[in-house]
C-alpha cells in the first residue's frame, strides 16, 4: 500500500483528476482498501458496459458491487 500511496499522490500532484484502475490486482486493493475518491476501475466499466451493450439493465442487487 505504501507504493500505490505514493503514485497515487504523485499522480494528483501532477494534475491527474482520475486514476485509472487498470490492472486485476488493483481492484482488488480498491475493494480491500479505503484509497478514497477519484479512481476509474476498469474491470467494473468492462462488466457494466458488456451488460448494458446486451440492451440489458444491471440488477439493483448487484449495484453494491460496482463502487464510486
């Protein structure tokens, strides 16, 4: 967690306004971890986009899968 701190601070020092989660491993900390706001998690936009490009609606009861 020390590593991802840091390159998380460095990032928004640097301007960057979301971080993209783009690896397995960093959903994982996402879901283990309070690393705060403004991440983009990539696996959850793959699974919300292959569901909704199948004209179908995500479950309310599967909404508490998927975080801000």
């Amino acid at each position: 967690m020390e590593h991802f701190v840091k390159v998380k601070e460095e990032l928004k020092d640097k301007g960057a306004d979301a971080i993209i989660l783009g690896c397995t491993e960093l959903s994982i900390i996402k879901r283990s971890e309070n690393i705060g706001p403004g991440f983009i998690d990539a696996l959850e936009v793959l699974a919300m986009c292959s569901i909704t490009n199948c004209d179908k609606k995500i479950r309310k009861e599967y909404w508490n899968l998927i975080t801000n």
